[in-house]
C-alpha cells in the first residue's frame, strides 16, 4: 500500500518492481521511501508534469542495496559533487546545523561561496533535508536532515582528515557566533574541539559544560562532562596540569555528592 500510495502518479507499476521494493524493505517504511528516490534518480522511475512511468527495460539489470546504508550511501555518492560536499560539511556540526555556519566553512578553506542557499534548496527538493521554522541563532537559517541515519551514513563518508578540520571550524563559529549566550553551546563546543583534536580547548569547554551541568542539577551530565575532561588532561601537557587536575576532581565531587542525595 505504502508502495502504491507514493507511486500513485504512475500509470502502472510492474509487479516485479513492487514486489522487488516491498521484499528488499523486510517491513521498514524508511527504506522504501529512500529506495524510489533512488529509483528516481537513476531514471528507473520517472517523474512527468502530469504522470509518472517507469523504465520497464532498465529494471532487468537493476541492482538493489539490501540494506537502508546502502540505500542511503547510494543516494549520496549520485549527488552532484558541490551538493555532496556541502551534505557532508553540515554533518559535520550535526543532524541540525546552520546555513551560517556552512558558509563559515567554506570561507575557511577558500571555497568562495557566500550564501549556501542555492545548494541547501537543491537538497531540500531532494529531500535529504528540512528547513526548521524557528533558529537558534538569529539570521542564520536552521536546518536539520530528514533522518538521524542519514547525517551518520553522510558523517562516515567524510575524510578524517577532513572532520577533524572541519570540526575545528564549526567550534570556532559556535564560540563567536553564541557571544554571550556561549555557556549554553559549552558543550556542544567542547565535543567539535574534543572530535577536532585541539584538546586544551576541549578541556577548557569540558570543565565550563560540567560546572553548567552542577549549576542546574544535572549530576549525570556534569560527571560525563568531567570525566571526559579528566581523561583529557592525562593525555597533554600543560603547565597547570595539577591545578586542572584539582578543579576537576572537586567539581566531580560535588556531582557525585549531589547524585547520591537521590
């Protein structure tokens, strides 16, 4: 039914492809919405002004990833180039990111693209992204991807050698686009500098998102965050290491004295 309804434009749909889609999808809606885009954008199906078709002969030498993954990494490695390597820029900062923050990016490697806006349209036609009504950040557009898989298919397709430039870029823009709202984003901060490999200033952002954790009773996330930030410290040099060190260790007191009143 979920088959017929999407492909209601069509004429006619062969069995073979129906039961080719419905099989290969072993019950999830998900798959099957993301594998006739695919089989759009391949030109099996194709989308008139007033009906839909599909191309009866290309279906003889059809191959079908078996897995969603698959599916969705297929999608993405037929993007146009530009289109892909903005998807996986915005991965980067995560399943919601900002057209701003994109375009920071760009600006960053020499990339000359002032407004990503063409490009941000292109997938959301292809609905690989949805624009947000509300942003977190005033002039700058929200977005967020159709689907948490698909931001991790999309993030595992990016070089690592690239994600630890590109995370570098987006904490650095959250560091000057928040301004004084920054102790909201100290987490969120933290992670792109920790994922980035620049780990003094993982650590600082670290140990400021685990006193914001304490300050609001959130004992849980404050003993994470200080965790991490211990684990940190044992791994660098720092001339204020025992310092750091003490700090950290009496903050995770206090968050482990305030869970144990519960």
């Amino acid at each position: 039914q979920l088959v017929e309804q999407i492909l209601s434009k069509a004429q006619s749909i062969p069995n073979d492809l129906r039961d080719l889609i419905v099989n290969s999808a072993d019950g999830n809606p998900f798959y099957v919405e993301e594998l006739i885009k695919m089989l759009i954008e391949d030109g099996v199906i194709v989308k008139g002004a007033d009906r839909w078709w599909v191309e009866d002969e290309r279906l003889t030498n059809l191959r079908i990833p078996q897995t969603l993954t698959g599916v969705l990494q297929a999608r993405l490695d037929a993007l146009p180039t530009s289109e892909r390597t903005l998807l996986q820029r915005a991965s980067v900062v995560g399943r919601i990111f900002w057209d701003q923050t994109i375009a920071h990016m760009y600006a960053e490697e020499d990339d000359h693209i002032d407004d990503p806006g063409a490009g941000l349209t292109a997938l959301r036609r292809r609905e690989l992204i949805r624009g947000r009504e509300q942003s977190a950040f005033a002039g700058a557009e929200e977005y967020i991807f159709k689907h948490a898989i698909l931001r991790d298919v999309t993030y595992e397709s990016v070089l690592r050698r690239l994600r630890r430039v590109y995370h570098a870029q987006v904490a650095d823009w959250l560091v000057e686009r928040a301004g004084d709202r920054v102790n909201e984003y100290t987490g969120l901060i933290a992670d792109h500098y920790e994922h980035a490999g620049q780990s003094e200033k993982a650590l600082t952002y670290l140990i400021r998102a685990g006193e914001q954790a304490l300050n609001i009773s959130a004992y849980r996330d404050a003993i994470s965050r200080l965790e991490r930030a211990l684990a940190i410290l044992i791994e660098v040099e720092m001339d204020d290491k025992v310092a750091r060190e003490a700090q950290i260790k009496l903050l995770l007191g206090q968050a482990y004295r305030g869970l144990s009143a519960y």
